[in-house]
C-alpha cells in the first residue's frame, strides 16, 4: 500500500509498542487523547480506523463527527464505551479482543480477594507509618469458604478454577451459562438471592449492560452475610458503590476490593472512607502480557479488515464489506 493512501489509524489511549510493530508501515499512525473529548472530536474526523481502550467513549457524536471511518478497535473485552448500534447505523465495524486481558482480570481479582481476606493494604499502609498492628489486621482463610461468582464467562471461569485451587467451595449466578459448562468447571449454579445468602466472598464478572447496573445495589446487600467480601473487577455501577458503602457502615458487609468504579478516572468515592475496601484504579488489564496480546489481536483485525478479509473478533458484522465499505 502506497504510504499516501495509508489508512489513517488514530490510538486515542496508550497500547503496546507490539500494537504499531503489527501495523507496520502500511498505515499513517496518529495519537490524541480519548479522554480528552474535543482533542478526540478534532482528530477523528479523518481517520479511518479508531484504536481505544476504556477511557474513550465512542458515541453518536464521535461517529457523526468522524467522516471516514471504517473500523473501531477496542485493545480489551468490554465495550461499553462503544455504541455498538450507532456505529452499525453509522457503517462502522466493531471489533474487541475477547480473549486478550481474561487471565490478568482474573488474577487481578483473586489478588483483590486476598487482599480483603488478609487486609494486606491497610496493614502496609501501618506499618509503613510506623505501626506493627498485627492484632488489628487478623484475617480469615479462603479454604473451606463459598465464594459466588456471578457470571460465569471467560473471566468468571478462569476465578473459579483459580479459587477451587484454594479449597474454597465454588457457586455462580449467571442464567445464560449452560449447565454442562457450570459441571465441567465443578461449579454449582445457584439463583443469585441464593448467592447472596450463601456466600463469604462474592465476586463480579459480569458485562455492564442495562440489566446488570446495579445488580449488586441495596436489594441485594440486604441478603448477604455479614461476614462477605465484595469484588468488582467487572465494571463500576455493577456493584453500587453509594449501597456498598451504606452496608460497610452498618456492618452489613466485612469487606470489599474493588477496581473499577461508576465514573472514570476518579480520586474519590464513598468507599475510600473503609479500611476494609482496598481499591485500585482500574488495573485488571494492566500487565504486560495483556497488552502485548490486546494491542497485537486489534492490529491484526485492523490489517485483516483493510485486507478485505473476514475479521475474527468482530461485534456487529464480518467484514468491512459486510458494512457497505
Ligand atoms: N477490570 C478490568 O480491567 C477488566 C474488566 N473486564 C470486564 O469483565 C467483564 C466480563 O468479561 P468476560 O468474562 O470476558 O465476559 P464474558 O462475556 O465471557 O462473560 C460474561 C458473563 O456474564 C453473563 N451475564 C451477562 N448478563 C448477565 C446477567 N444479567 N446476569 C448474570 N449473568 C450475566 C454472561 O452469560 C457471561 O457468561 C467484561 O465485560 C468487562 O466489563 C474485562 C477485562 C478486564
Ligand atoms: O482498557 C483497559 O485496559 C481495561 C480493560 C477492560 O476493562 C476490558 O478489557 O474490559
């Protein structure tokens, strides 16, 4: 391809080097900021396809102002920052990298449930400050424990296979899941009142969907047991974050570990008042290997798109072609 006619590729958040390498010099790289909402109005409007992560929000009005393009990649899993429908209206082909980030989330998630378990961060918040505070930050143990997970995909599977490992006992709520998968991961499904009920630690890997916003909200922390650990590495909004902090204060909740909230990016939320609630700033698909992984599947999409070629991962058609392109 002759570099003037190079399809302009714009990376509206920061990928992997191996994400460029894929692309190679068959495309005119541009950068802006997606969380940026003018800078990334200015820049879309000639680019032909749009590499993001999360923080780009790509709606009606990013796709009415983006004149040529043909492709949106999302380097990761979830794509509710996309609006798939606008963009079908719109001709544009939506693609993600189902598989990239699922062991670094679910490792990701483990690690916040044993962070709650054993307080780990308040206790080396302490005893950097000076305090030896081992009576304070006494724990409890994962084996012999249930832990909920609710949903049961990619994710949801590879924590329950991770925590069956700790001897803990396994459920899961997710009505979509055929049983034969729940047995074959040695999970029982349960409703989720019954989750709730039954569960020391619940943890949520669920998309964020109208119908999953407040899942974990009020309602549903009225059923547990006192004594459980939350974990959200799913989305924020999924587990209510006004809610959960309402039940930490009344005893109702022991615990939480969360690392995704509502609104993004942010240095404030009611659960930052708990010691109990060790959070991170959306981090589950921050390691190396994650992003090696998602930048090169979304190049490699975007290559096979251009090509003319059927693009695995697509969300709303096959190929460009399929999108009148
Ligand atoms: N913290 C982070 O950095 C990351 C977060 N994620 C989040 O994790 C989510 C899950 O990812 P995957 O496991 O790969 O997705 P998946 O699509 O493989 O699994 C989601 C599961 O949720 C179930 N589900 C959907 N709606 C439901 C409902 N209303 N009630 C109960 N179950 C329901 C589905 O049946 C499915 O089994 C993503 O959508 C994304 O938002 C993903 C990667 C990294
Ligand atoms: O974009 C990111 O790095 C976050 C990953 C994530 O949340 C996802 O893949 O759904």
């Amino acid at each position: 391809m002759p570099r003037s006619h190079a399809p302009v590729v714009l990376v509206s958040e920061k990928l992997s080097d191996a994400t460029l390498d894929v692309l190679g010099p068959d495309f005119v790289v541009r950068h802006c900021d997606g969380a940026d909402r003018d800078a990334l109005l200015d820049a879309v409007v000639d680019a032909d396809a749009l590499l993001i992560r999360s923080a780009t929000k790509v709606d009606a009005e990013v796709l009415a102002a983006a004149g040529r393009l043909r492709i949106v990649a999302r380097a990761g899993v979830g794509l509710d920052n996309v609006d798939v429908a606008a963009a079908t209206d719109a001709g544009v082909l939506v693609v993600n990298a189902p598989t990239s980030n699922i062991v670094s989330a679910a490792e990701m998630a483990v690690g916040l449930l044993l962070a709650t378990a054993r307080n780990i961060a308040p206790a080396n918040s302490a005893l950097k400050d000076g305090e030896w505070a081992r009576s304070r930050y006494a724990g409890v143990e994962l084996a012999g424990k249930t832990v909920g997970v609710v949903g049961l995909g990619r994710i949801g599977a590879l924590v329950a296979e991770r925590l069956a490992a700790f001897r803990m006992k396994v459920v899961a709520y997710d009505p979509y899941v055929k049983p034969e998968r729940a047995t074959e991961l040695g999970v029982e499904l349960l409703d989720l009142d019954s989750l709730l009920e039954t569960s020391d630690f619940v943890t949520v890997h669920l998309p964020k969907t109208p119908e999953t916003i407040g899942l974990i909200g009020e309602e549903a922390l009225r059923k547990v047991k006192p004594s459980v650990r939350i974990v959200n590495a799913a989305r924020g909004g999924i587990v209510d974050e006004t809610a959960l902090a309402l039940a930490l204060k009344e005893g109702r909740v022991a615990g939480a570990g969360i690392d995704v909230f509502e609104f993004e990016p942010t240095v404030e939320s009611p659960l930052f008042d708990f010691e109990s609630v060790v959070v991170t700033p959306h981090l589950g698909a921050s390691t190396s290997e994650a992003q090696e992984k998602a930048g090169v599947s979304v190049a490699t999409s975007v290559r096979l798109a251009f090509a003319g070629e059927p693009v695995p991962d697509a969300v709303n058609g096959s190929s460009l072609a399929d999108m009148g392109r």
